[in-house]
C-alpha cells in the first residue's frame, strides 16, 4: 500500500487569510432608513397623505447618495438634520428608549416637516413623522 502523498507549498502560512480589520467609520456610510421602530397613532405614516407618503419617499431617495458626514454640513432645514431634546417630545418616548438617552434626530420630509428618530451607526430609526407640528415645540 503507497503513502499518501503530501502536498507541498499550497497553504502558506496559518493564519494567513485572517487580515485585520478597521473599525468600520459609518459616517462615511449614507444613511439607511427604517420603520422598524416607526410608533403607531398620530405620528405614524398611517396618519400621513399621500402626498406626504411620496415626499417622505423623495426626501429617503435625496439621501441615498450622501455620507453621515456631508449630512452634519448641511442646513438644517435642507438635507441636514438637527438634535431635539428628549424632553420635547410630546409623545410617549417608547421603553426601549433608556434613561441616559438626551436627543433625538430630525431629517425634514417635506418642506419643514420633521421626521424625528434616532441614529444607530448609519440607519436611522424613524419613531414619528410630525405633519402637523405638534409633536414638540417648533
């Protein structure tokens, strides 16, 4: 019976595909946005028309192509965004929010109509759209 044959100088060194990796920086990323946190009653996009529906869908598309980092350069009240204190809110904060959490993000959907949630590396999570601005102090 023969020996089985070795196979020579295809493996390299072990370890070699394992390379190390840099943090990922997600303000070079643009942003995703989700509903998955979206509140239900008067602030949900149930509540909004359609024509609110489509600027909603506009305002996400303007977004696709742009990094965090563009978006903190921005105006406010153009593709940028802007912080608002927990404490303005108007609606009940849901419990997943914790206790040491101070701000909220606010993106404008149409016109100056805030969509307001929070950032999570690069998605954000939108909680309320407030078409009628009554969800805090303008």
């Amino acid at each position: 019976m023969a020996k089985p044959r070795r196979i020579k100088g295809k493996f390299g060194k072990q370890g070699s595909l394992v390379k190390s990796q840099e943090p990922i920086n997600y303000d070079e990323n643009p942003p995703v946005f989700s509903l998955e946190k979206l509140q239900s009653g008067k602030y949900c996009l149930s509540s909004l028309d359609q024509e609110n529906k489509a600027k909603f869908a506009d305002a996400i598309f303007r977004r696709k192509s742009i990094t965090w980092n563009q978006i903190k350069q921005q105006d406010r009240h153009g593709l940028g965004t802007e912080k608002i204190p927990k404490t303005q809110i108007k609606a009940p904060i849901p419990r997943f929010i914790t206790e040491d959490f101070e701000s909220f993000l606010v993106f404008r959907y149409n016109g100056h109509k805030p969509m307001v949630g929070y950032r999570q590396r690069d998605i954000f999570f939108v909680l309320w759209f407030d078409h009628d601005f009554t969800l805090y102090d303008h």
